[in-house]
C-alpha cells in the first residue's frame, strides 16, 4: 500500500445523483495527467490555488463533462503533493467517465485512505489528525462532529504532545543528572521527579477516563425502555423523539414489539429501544418478546423503567428491578412514574437506588421542559462529569486507549522503580517505554501494518 512516487486518481464524492462530484489526483504527474485531458486553460502552467472552467476530453477526443479544475501545487495542498481537484456533474456516469480517463493517461486508482495517508507519510497531520479525519466523516452527533474536528484541528495532538515533552524532561533529568542507586540523592531533585510522574499519572488517568464518553460519542448511547404494557412506554418514546425530529430516524429491522429510533439530544446520539413488557408469562409469543427484551437490557447504557401512577410499581416489578441491580450493577437505571397529570399530588416514588423523578410523557409531546429533568439524569447517568470534558481531550479511539493504558503502566512502573531505590538507568527504560506509547498514537513511531490498518478503514477518495 505503501507505494510513493506514482499519481493516484479516485472520485472524492458518494456516488449517485448528486448536483456535484469531484473526482482528484495527487502526486508528481496531477497536473500533466490533468492537463491531457482538459481542455481550456493550460493546467501545466497556471499558479497554484487557482480555478479553471474548461472540459474534459475522453482518449478519443470526445468531451465527457464541464467540469472546474482546481489546481494545489506542491507542498501548499492537502498531501504535500500536486494536486488537481475536477468538480464536474454528479450521477454516475460523468465522475466514472473522467476517473477512466485520468486512469488511461497514467493516473493509478486510489487505496482507501490513501490521499490521507500520503499527507502523513509528507508531514502534512499526524496519525491523531488523520484518524480524525475518518471519525469526523463517521461522526454521528454534533457532540462527536466537535470532537474529531478538535482533534482533526490538532489540539488533541498538541496535548499529547505535551505529554511527551514532560516524559522526555523526566527521561533527560534521570538519564544525566541522576544516580538512583546511590544513598546521597538530593530530596528536593526526587521531589520534583515524583511531582512530574504525578502529574503526567493524572494527565494519563484523565485521557483515559474521557474513553467512555468518546465510545458513547463514536457508538451512540442505548437507551432502553422498559416497563409493564400501558404505562406510557411508546408515548415517552415519542415524546423524547419529538425533541428533534429533524434528526430522528427509524431504524430498520424493527420488530412488531420492539421499537427503536434514534435522536440526539443534547449533542449525543441516543438510541432507544422501546420493548414489550418484562413480565414473565406462559404465553409463547409474548416470551419472545420478554426475551429479547432482557437481550437487549443486557446491551444497555442506561434502562428508563416507566411506571404509571396511577396503577404504582407492583412488588413484582420492583423486585425485578432490584435483581436486576444486583445482576447488572454498572447498568444506571432511571425509574420515572407516568401519568403525572392524573395525580393532584407529587406522589412519594419507590425507594430503589438511582434517580427516580415522575412526568406526564401525554403532556410532554406539547411541552418539552416535562422532559427536562429525565434528559438531564440521562445524561448524567451515561457521562457523569464527562459530558463538560473538553474537546480536545476526550479520547474516541480504541487504539489511543490501549497506547494510553500501557503508557500509564510504564508510568506506574516508573514510580514503583523509584520507590524501591532502584537506579536511574531503569526508571529511564519506563520512562523510554511511555514515550514509545504515546509516539504511536501521533505516529512518531508507527509500522507499515499500522498504517495499512488504519487507511484501510478509509473511504475511497480519502
Ligand atoms: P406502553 O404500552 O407502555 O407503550 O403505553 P402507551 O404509550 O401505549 O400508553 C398507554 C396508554 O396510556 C395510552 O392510552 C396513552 O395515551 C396513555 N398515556 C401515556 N402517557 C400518559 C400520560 O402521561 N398521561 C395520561 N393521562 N395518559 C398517558
Ligand atoms: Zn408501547
């Protein structure tokens, strides 16, 4: 995959019916392949940064598409390479026409991710940056949009970066001025060794705390719905639905009892799961459903068990709920009894550990501050103190994580080294070890299967 030197072609945009599509080259013959085909200004000739209508000719001369080619010489572009951008007519047919034509003429087609990965391999963003870029096409939330784009933007870099030069301060302080193995350290020089591995431990223990907000931003937050049939389940859905309907999607393979949709509610993507009831019950039919009810409370961030009422929570339901505490104790539950408009007075709710608040889900499709406080103990339930992390630091990558929990272990190890007395030169091979960690997460050191990995998971185009 890794070839350099030759130019490679793809088309940049989705396929089918579109107003636009652009089709680009990068590498040293982009604007000799261009210019062969193109007729207009001479693409060979013109300055960088600028825009040229004109036509693209097939080999035998046959204009294919009006198109605009946008000419990047190099290193002022996105891969450090020339680069040559033809916007031409969506569809099908005009991208595909030019793309064989760029091919005939020398160009080779693209590797997913490989316009990324040449812009790494020249310097143009580290592996962050370029990894960003594949999450900001996925992203799926405004929330997880912010994110890549910090991290896209380099300050998520920057802070591991920061990282890095703490550790090779550390390293440099071992490395030359220390000798632990002697009994006349200096207390105040051991001092401060231990403050600088304090502080990159919590800078460590922080990144990697943010990792469950960024899997909850990169896989959406599964919410399910449980509770006896009639107490307002399918209503409550709706009613958090409505919250944005330009956002809201059905889901398909949805089963005749069990609903789920999709929303995003205050920057993250929930995904709820609105289930038949939970009782258990004789009936085959209902069984099913009973089952894949507990299936999907099994693969659940958070369980909303509605109630109404008016009726209250029979000891069959709350006994379930307690066991299901008992089975499933990371799984937050938020009990909210329904119908609230039926009732004069507040009522006294069920004690049973985790938040427990009532709403009218009727009333709430009106007015959307009845589901206010739900919304909030949602989100609090899934990202506790997360949510008001920074950009920049939450961490949404599984690679990063592993790098960052091994980082942390060789800081660990650090600081056991130099409880125990242990020499220098040790404490500087921990040391060495996390900054080899943190080096893979931005590139500084990568393998070419790394790489391979990582681009291969591209677009086309990319
Ligand atoms: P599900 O079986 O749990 O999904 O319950 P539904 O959402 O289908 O609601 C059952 C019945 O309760 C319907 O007639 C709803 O209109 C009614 N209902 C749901 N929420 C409320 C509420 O907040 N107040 C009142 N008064 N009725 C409600
Ligand atoms: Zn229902």
């Amino acid at each position: 995959m890794m070839r350099r030197g030759d130019t490679i072609a793809a088309i940049a945009t989705a396929r089918g019916r579109a107003a636009l599509a652009i089709v680009r080259l990068s590498g040293p013959d982009a604007c000799r392949i261009a210019a062969a085909c193109f007729q207009g200004a001479d693409l060979q000739t013109v300055p960088s940064h600028t825009a040229h209508f004109g036509y693209v000719v097939g080999p035998e001369g046959t204009p294919i598409d009006q198109v605009v080619a946008t000419v990047f010489r190099a290193p002022r572009s996105y891969t450090g390479e020339d680069i040559v951008e033809l916007t031409c007519h969506g569809g099908d047919l005009a991208p595909q026409l030019i793309l064989e034509t760029l091919l005939h003429h020398g160009a080779r087609l693209a590797e997913p991710g490989e316009f990324t990965l040449r812009a790494f391999l020249n310097g143009k963003l580290d592996l962050a940056q370029a990894e960003a870029v594949a999450d900001l096409i996925h992203a799926g939330s405004t929330r997880a949009h912010r994110v890549s784009l910090a991290h896209l933007q380099g300050r998520y870099s920057e802070q591991l970066q920061r990282l890095r030069s703490d550790l090779l301060e550390l390293c440099a302080y071992v490395e030359l001025e220390l000798d632990f193995s002697e009994e006349d350290v200096e207390f105040a020089d051991r001092a401060q060794l231990e403050a600088l591995l304090d502080r990159t431990e919590r800078l460590l223990d922080e990144l990697l705390r943010s990792y469950r907000l960024g899997e909850l931003l990169r896989d959406g937050v599964r919410v399910v719905i449980g509770g006896r049939p009639n107490a307002g389940k399918s209503t409550l859905l709706n009613a958090l639905l409505g919250q944005d309907r330009a956002i809201v999607s059905p889901l398909p393979g949805t089963t005749r009892d069990q609903i789920e949709a999709e929303a995003e509610i205050e920057g993250l993507r929930f995904r709820f799961v609105d289930t038949a009831g939970l009782r258990t019950t004789a009936d085959q039919i209902e069984a099913e459903g009973v089952r894949r009810a507990q299936q999907a409370i099994s693969n659940a961030d958070v369980l909303v068990y509605v109630f109404d009422l008016t009726v209250g929570l029979d000891p069959e339901e709350t006994a379930y709920l307690k066991q299901l505490q008992a089975e499933q104790p990371t799984l937050p539950v938020i009990v909210v009894g329904n119908k609230r408009d039926l009732l004069e007075e507040e009522p006294a709710l069920p004690a049973l550990d985790g938040p427990a608040l009532t709403l009218s889900a009727r009333q709430a499709r009106a007015d959307a501050t009845q589901l206010q406080p739900l919304i909030q103990a949602l989100v609090t339930a899934v990202t506790a103190d997360l949510a008001s992390m920074e950009d920049s630091a939450v961490v949404m990558n599984q690679r990063h994580r592993q790098h960052l929990a091994r980082a942390r272990e060789a800081v660990q190890a650090a600081r056991a080294a130099l409880n125990q007395g242990v020499g220098g030169d040790l404490l500087a091979l921990e040391l060495r070890r996390a900054l080899h960690e943190l080096g893979a997460i931005t590139g500084e050191i990568t393998t070419e299967d790394v790489l391979d990995q990582i681009f291969s998971r591209f677009c086309i185009g990319k």
